[in-house]
C-alpha cells in the first residue's frame, strides 16, 4: 500500500468517528434535554404555587400589619403635635 491508500483509509475512519460521536452526543444532548425539561415544568410548578402564596399572604398579613402600623404612627404623631403644642403654651 502506498501511502495515498493509507491518507484515505484515515480520512474515511476519522469521518466515521466524526458521525458517531456526533451521534452520540445528540443522543445524550436529547436524553437530558427530555429529563431536564420535565425538572423545569415541575419547579416552574412549584413556583407559581410559592407566589400564589405569597400573594395570599401579602393579603392577609401584610395589609393588616400595614394598616396597624399606619394606624400606631398616627397615634404617636397625635401625642407629639399635642405634646409640642402644651410645650408651646407654657
């Protein structure tokens, strides 16, 4: 065999490597791509619930604190406007 014969039979066994590891790794690109997707769907999932519930809460927690924060405030700056103004007085 000269040595064109054996330039070609390397060429024609590297292109068979070539499409077989180009296979197989379409092959293991779409098995993880299948079982990475059905991952994604479920914390997706999980996270629209998380904010439903934090929705829920912001209404039933978070108002109310605000309401009864705002409510104190006010309580507190009615002391402290009346306080100055006796202060003011005298």
């Amino acid at each position: 065999m000269d040595l064109s014969s054996w330039r070609d039979i390397i060429l024609i066994v590297w292109g068979l490597v070539t499409i077989i590891a180009t296979i197989s790794m379409s092959v293991i690109g779409f098995q993880c791509y299948r079982k990475l997707n059905s991952a994604i769907k479920s914390i997706n999932l999980q996270v629209e619930r998380l904010r439903i519930v934090a929705d829920c809460a912001e209404d039933l927690i978070a108002a109310p604190g605000r309401w009864f924060s705002t409510l104190i405030s006010g309580i507190i700056d009615g002391f402290n406007i009346f306080s100055n103004n006796k202060t003011n007085k005298e």
